[in-house]
C-alpha cells in the first residue's frame, strides 16, 4: 500500500468502462493513477520470464492517456493449465497480497472457461490468457491495484462489443462466453454498445471481477488522481481508454455501502422474520420492510439491504438469499456514501449480569448511548423482573457513568 494511502483515510476508486477493458489498458489506467511503473515492472520481473514493460504517453481523439507496453519473448501459442500458472507464481518473489489476488484473477478466468466449455477447472487450458504477455498483465495489475491500496473499488457498466472474434478455439461471438460468464459470476453490470468488436477481453474482465467491491455510477468522493489507460485499437470519434478514478471518502464517510432492494406484494408475511435474520446471518449490516402500496392498490413491502461495499462477493450472496428466499423476481442495487459517528462499546452491571453500552461520539462528544437490547433481555430473565425495569437501571447506570449528555 502507498504511503499515500495509508495517509488519507478512506480511499475508494471508480473505474469507468464504457470503452470496454484490458489488461494493458487498466495497467496505463494504473500507472496514470499514481502506480509508478516501477511497481508493475518489478512485480513482473518477480516471475522470472522474459518479459519486458514501458509506458509512453499517447493521444486517443485529444484524450491524454497512458500506454503500457508489454513485450514478451515466446515462440508459439503456449497452453498453459492452471496448475501451470500456480506454479509460476508460487515460484516468484511476489508480494503476498499481489500473488494471492493474481491467483484469483487466473481462478476466476479457470472457472469460466471450465463453465463455457463444459469441462472442469484442472482440465482448462489457457491460451491467449495463458501467455506470457497475459500472465504479465495480471501480475501487473495485481501490483497496481494493491499498491493503491483503495477500500472499495466500484465497477460503471462495462461496454462489451458485438461481432466476432478470432481464437485459439476458433471464430466465436462477441461479447465472448468467457467474459460473459466473468461479469456473470461477478453480478457486475453490462452493456452491449454499439461498437463490432471486442471491446472487453477476458483478462480485462477476470481484473474487474476480482477487484470490484461494487458496480453503477461514480460514488461521492474527493478525486486526488485520475487515469486514463489506452488500448491499442483505435476508434474514429471515441476514445478506447478506460479511467480510474481514485479519491477520498468525506471526512465522517466511513466509505461507501450497497443498497439492494424490491417491492414484494405476494409473499406470506408469516415469512418476513426469516427472512430478515437469514440476511442479517448473511453478513448484511442491516435488513428491514417499508410498507407501501403498489399499482391497483395492493399493499406491498419494500425490502431494503444494507451491506459494505468493500466484502468481496457479499452483494452477491445477499442477492441469493433474496431471491431463494423471497418471491421476489428483481432487484435495485445502489452504490451510496455511508456515515457514521465513532462508536465505543462500554459494559455496566445490572441485577441480573453485565449490558454492553453502546456510546456514538463525534469530535469526542458523546451525542448518543444506548444499552444493547438483548443484554437487558438476557438480565431481566436472570432476574426475574419486567425488561422495562432493567432497562431504565441501565440507562440509569449509564447516566451515573457519566457516559450520556
């Protein structure tokens, strides 16, 4: 991580891909967002292969961007198997956090072509991805992205491409299945375009995928740096750049957090505590019903979930736990800014056994306290009296601690 990173706090990142990505072009979008090139250099020589990596500004239609070259000298189109690539890594000099997240982007790229081409993990070959020009992209990117040391990473729509194109296995459709099945498992979000090419690689998307917190529109921060890496092919009348938007979180942001949501009208409302606790189980940090009303005046809920954005996978998981468990057939998912008061807990003695209090401060005034309703619980039961009574002692002790206004 930078040392600027560890300076500013919340650190968050956008990347806008509505030209597509890849490999070369996150690397210049890297490097333009502060990653000296000496990171991403060292890290490839790490693998001990004859590749080399330079940068040179360019121009795609009057947009300054970075061009990251990667030279590599192999002789034919090697196959390579996952183990292959394991190997490789396992073997260089590599950060910890920079091989474990270079191992996920070749597993992600595993997983899908195994999916596509109906065959399993072990048995995958690579063959563009498997190059050593490939593999030098995603060690590359791996080195940038933990270099930045960002909290969250929000993925825009990514423009994929029509046409066809040329492979290893032959001509085959655009979007690719690979990259399809990449953003599939990933759950982030994609777009055609209007372009007739292929305008996201499957290294590009395994990157993203194994990166993104979240995905949709540039969350609230103050930008400190943006990168603009070009691709090689060029497009009269749009740049093929990508762009990384890095920045810092407000002050009292504790970083950005996701919203899923969807207004159910059918299910059995016997089934909602379920629900809620299995998504609360789920690692939501938050669930709850809005009652509203819907077309031809049916009474409806509108189930609401809160998560980090900075757990990998986590949207993804509660999205499953909402559609196996609900009848709803569609969701929204919102990217927001979260705030929060610094929080301590405190633990005071009632009849009936010990109750955390929960105290919010702000500039270290204390603004808020609250004992934890379940402790109360839990006391009144052991003491056999009214759990309105041990709760008011509580909030009593608190005052007496001095711990509220």
């Amino acid at each position: 991580m930078s040392d600027e990173g560890a300076a500013s706090g919340v650190r968050v990142g956008w990347l806008d891909c509505s030209s597509g990505a890849s490999g070369d072009m996150l690397l210049g979008a890297l490097v333009g967002a502060g990653v000296p090139l000496e990171v991403i250099a060292t890290a490839v020589a790490a693998l001990g292969v004859p590749v080399t990596v330079d940068v040179r500004p360019t121009i795609d239609e009057s947009l300054a961007a970075h061009q990251v070259v990667v030279t590599a000298e192999e002789v034919g189109s090697p196959e390579r198997t996952l183990a292959d690539v394991d190997s490789i890594l396992d073997a260089a000099a590599l950060d910890p956090a920079v091989r474990g997240l270079a191992l996920e982007i070749f597993e992600r790229l595993a997983r899908a072509e195994a999916s596509v081409h109906g065959t399993t993990v072990e048995e995958v070959h690579f063959h563009e991805v498997g190059a050593l020009d490939a593999l030098a992209d995603v060690v590359g990117c791996a080195a940038g992205f933990v270099h930045l040391g960002l909290t969250s990473i929000v993925v825009s729509p990514i423009a994929l491409g029509s046409g066809r194109a040329r492979t290893a296995h032959g001509e085959i459709p655009v979007p690719v299945p690979a990259v399809l099945e990449l953003i599939r498992e990933a759950g982030l979000l994609a777009v055609g375009g209007s372009a007739t090419f292929e305008q996201c690689t499957p290294t590009g998307a395994a990157v993203l995928a194994a990166v993104a917190t979240g995905h949709g529109l540039m969350p609230q921060m103050t930008v400190t740096s943006v990168g603009v890496g070009a691709g090689t092919r060029r497009t009269p009348g749009t740049p093929n750049v990508i762009r990384l938007v890095v920045g810092s979180a407000a002050d009292t942001a504790a970083g950005t957090a996701i919203v899923l949501s969807t207004n159910i009208d059918d299910l059995d409302p016997r089934l909602w505590p379920a629900v809620l606790e299995q998504l609360m189980e789920a690692g939501a940090s938050d669930a709850w019903l809005t009652p509203i009303l819907m077309k031809k005046g049916r009474p409806a809920h509108t189930l609401s979930v809160l998560c980090p954005a900075d757990v990998r996978d986590l949207a993804g998981r509660l999205r499953t736990v909402i559609f196996r468990e609900t009848s709803a057939i569609g969701l929204r998912e919102q990217v927001v800014a979260k705030h929060v008061l610094d929080r301590a807990d405190h633990v005071i003695e009632v009849a009936g056994g010990s109750v955390r209090v929960k105290v919010a401060t702000l500039e270290g005034a204390v603004l808020n306290v609250q004992p934890e309703y379940e402790d109360v619980v839990a006391a009144a039961r052991t003491s056999h009296r009214p759990v309105k009574v041990v709760l008011a002692e509580a909030q009593a002790a608190a005052q007496a601690l001095r711990l509220a206004p």
